[in-house]
C-alpha cells in the first residue's frame, strides 16, 4: 500500500480523499494555489504544497508544478479528485513516466472513453445498449442527411471531443441538416481542436441514469448500482438520487450485470460510471467517465461501501476481495449540491462565511471543505457543500433531507439550499416523476 499520496485538487473531495487516505494510514500531501492558502484541505493534509496562482490553468492544471510537488515531497501516488486533471490522459502518463502511481484508470482506457466515438464503439462492442446513430463520424453533409433518414429526425449531432453535454446541435428535420452539422463542426474545432462529429437519434424525454462500476488489475468487476442525475440545469447537476425511482430490482440487476461484463471485456481498472440515456423501459449508452464523480457519495450511502478507499486499494493492485453477490443496496439516498449561488438567478456569489451550521445526526452526511470565517473564493467552481442522506426508504429519506436542510445554516452568502427545500416540496419530484427536461420547467429558465 501507498505511504504518501499527493492529492492534486481542492474543496470538498480533496477531503474526501484525504479522509480515505487517513483511514488507510496514508499520509497526504496538499496542493493549492495562493488563494486557498487558507482552505480546510490545505489544514487538514499533513503537507501542503503551493503551486500557483488563483486561475486553474496556473495551478491546479500545472502538470509540471504537481509532479514537482510529488517529486519534493517523496509521494507514492497521486489522486486527481474529479474535474481539472482527473480525464487528463497526457497526465496520466506523466504521471506514470516520473515513477508515481495514478490512482484512477490506465491512460489508455482515459484517452479511449474520452473520444466519444470510440467510447461508443468499445460499448457496443463489449455488449452495452448504444443511441441509434451513426458508425462512426460523418464527414460530408450527404452522409448526415443519409443517417437523418436512416433513424428518422429529430437527430443530435454531438462532438467526439466533448462530453457532459457540450457541443451538441439538434436538428428537428432535413432542412436543418446543412446549417447545423456545420456549426456542431466549427463549435468542436474551436472550443476542442478537433472538428470531428457523429450523430444520433434524439430521444426527447429520458432519464439519465449512470451505473457505478469498481474493477481491480485481477480481472474482477462490480457494479454498485445505479444513480438518477436527471435533475439538471445546463448540464449541471443540482440532485443526485440512489436507487432511481423507475428502475426495478430485475432491470437493475440486468444493466448492472451488462455493464459489469462490459468492463472485465475491456480490462478495466478502478471506479468509472457508465452513462445511459433511459426512456421507455431501454437503456441506451452515451458517454463513460474516468473519475471518481461528484455523487459516488449515495451509492456508498446504498451499499456500505467506501469508493474513495475502494479506488485507493485497486490503483495499489490489491485485490477487491468480494463479488457482486457480497454488495447489498440498502434503502434510499440522496444527495443536493449546495452552491454558492443566488437561488433565482443561479449567479455565482462567492464571499465570506459569517456564519456556519452543518446538519447532523441519524444518516446525514456533510462532504464540505466550508467552514466559519472562510471565504469562497471567485475563481472555482461554486459547488461549496453536498448534502447526502440515507433513509430506509425513499419517503423516510425524502423526511429527513427536509430535515438536515432546514437545519442548515450558511450566512454571509447566498446558496442553493432554498431551491432545494422548494424542489423537495414538489408532487412530481415527490412522486419521482421526472425526466431530463423537467428541472429546467421548474426553475423556469429554459435554454
Ligand atoms: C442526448 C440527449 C438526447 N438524445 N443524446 C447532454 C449531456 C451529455 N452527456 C449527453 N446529453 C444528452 N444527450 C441523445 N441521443 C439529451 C442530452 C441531454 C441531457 C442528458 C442528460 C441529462 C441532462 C440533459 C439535458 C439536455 C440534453
């Protein structure tokens, strides 16, 4: 097992991990830029590095500043947390090529499911439900308005370079075609350097529903389950729910198993998540991501397993030691992101904490670097705090999140937590009736 692991971001799940790593009796080492010299993970590490600058690109996307960190302070390993570096094949190597270990996936499995045309690809072809669409890129306009007809419109033409929702161009019928494959195109080279898309069939009312896979470097794999995230706004999450209130324990067990098969065909290693669009009873693949994500914590709340330390054991090649009939999914939880942001207008307000009271007791859990007297700072991201709970069952669980919020206290600066109590008063959302379009209606802002 690792001695000392570098953990290359900030917030929340920089906790996370260096919790996980403490448990383990790994000592961490923090990195951050000079304007979270202040910040809980810096406090909280046994050694802190600076590295930079406040903008990202200078610090917490210095690939040469982190791997000197690393080099200084003698670490086994580094952990990219999600965002910034975490889906940064180039990094992943480099990281392997200084003689340090990448806690997350191989490079190569990185770079694959990071080309969502080759990603879509490896699915079908280790047995996972695709979108309906085209085999590959389509490189004329003919070629696109051929699959338009093919799979009939509406269709989506998304980049192979993007992902979580940028660069994507619907097109509702023929005479779209031309105009919108041609921006979809020049938006991809732009915001990507790579001009290459493909196109799908559009399906207009799904849920999105991800599965959490958990593989070590012996050929074993599990699923943990799935996640509902089709509460969005702007391909922001704002609540995240386990189990999702439209599958069955049959369909469960079918797509989970489906999906666990996948990644021992693909040798994967580590934890990923497997996205897939879910409308009439069919699952249909979209895009995998690399990373640790921003919600694992209510699949650990659902199967008492701890993913962070999970991801830890497998990148030091331990075994995972288990099998699929070992994980059990008790009851329900739920996770709400707390951002520093006005409630109405969802416009980022970063500033100082003058007051603080995180909720507690029975099944409530606080992923949060906030504490009183810090100040949010306006270069990151303005997720500040997760509020996750776990109940018996979906109501009990439902209870008790109008519970912890009502208890939550964060002066000084606007937050989410009033949308949250608002969308928990809802009969759709109550009775799990929504899909990818529906939070949108409700915060009554549409694209
Ligand atoms: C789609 C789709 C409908 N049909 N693909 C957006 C995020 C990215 N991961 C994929 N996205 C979508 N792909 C087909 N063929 C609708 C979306 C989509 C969406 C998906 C999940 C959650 C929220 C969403 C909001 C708008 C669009």
């Amino acid at each position: 097992m690792f001695e000392k692991v570098l953990i290359a971001n900030r917030g929340e799940i920089a906790l996370r991990i260096h919790r996980a790593c403490k448990e383990m009796g790994i000592s961490t080492v923090a990195v951050h830029s000079t304007a979270d010299a202040d910040a809980m993970h810096v406090r909280l590490a046994d050694e802190a590095v600076c590295i930079g600058p406040p903008p990202s690109k200078d610090s917490y996307l210095n690939i040469q500043a982190i791997l000197s960190a690393a080099t200084i302070t003698g670490a086994d390993a580094i952990h990219p947390g999600y965002g910034f570096l975490s889906e940064n094949a180039n990094f992943a190597e480099m990281v392997e090529e200084h003689g340090f270990t990448f806690i997350g996936p191989t490079p190569e499995h990185i770079r694959m499911m990071g080309d969502k045309i080759t990603a879509k690809r490896i699915a079908e072809e280790t047995g996972m439900p695709v979108v309906p669409g085209s085999k590959g890129s389509v490189d004329s306009v003919a070629d696109a308005l051929a699959i338009g007809e093919e799979f009939g419109y509406p269709v989506i033409v998304k980049a192979t370079a993007g992902g979580g929702g940028r660069g994507m161009q619907l097109v509702r019928n023929p005479g779209e075609m031309e105009v919108n494959w041609k921006t979809a195109r020049t938006e991809a080279l732009a915001a990507f350097g790579n001009a290459d898309v493909y196109i799908e069939k559009f399906l207009t009312k799904p849920r999105h529903i991800e599965i959490q896979v958990l593989c070590d470097t012996h050929g074993n794999a599990v699923h943990v389950g799935e996640r509902d995230c089709s509460l969005q706004r702007r391909n922001q999450k704002v609540l995240e729910e386990a189990p999702s209130p439209a599958l069955n324990e049959a369909q469960r067990k079918e797509i989970g198993e489906t999906v666990a098969d996948a990644m021992r065909k693909m040798k994967y290693r580590g934890v990923g998540t497997v996205e897939f669009l879910y409308e009439n009873g069919e699952f249909f693949f979209i895009e995998m991501n690399t990373r640790l994500q921003v919600e694992h914590p209510i699949s650990e709340m659902i199967s008492g397993l701890d993913l962070a330390r999970e991801q830890i054991r497998v990148a030091s090649g331990a075994p995972l030691g288990y099998t699929q009939d070992d994980i059990k999914f008790q009851g329900h939880s739920i996770e709400c992101r707390i951002n520093a942001e006005d409630p109405e207008n969802f416009m980022p307000c970063p500033g100082k904490i003058t007051d603080y009271h995180a909720p507690g007791g029975l099944s409530v859990r606080v992923d949060s670097a906030l504490y009183s007297g810090y100040s949010v700072p306006p270069h990151y991201d303005s997720m500040i705090a997760k509020l996750i709970v776990h109940g018996n069952n979906r109501n009990e669980c439902l209870m008790r999140l109008r519970r912890a919020l009502g208890e939550y206290v964060i002066g000084g600066i606007k937050t989410s937590i009033p949308l949250h109590q608002k969308l928990l008063e809802n009969a759709d959302f109550i009775n799990g009736d929504y899909d990818i379009k529906w939070l949108e209606k409700f915060v009554g802002l549409t694209d």
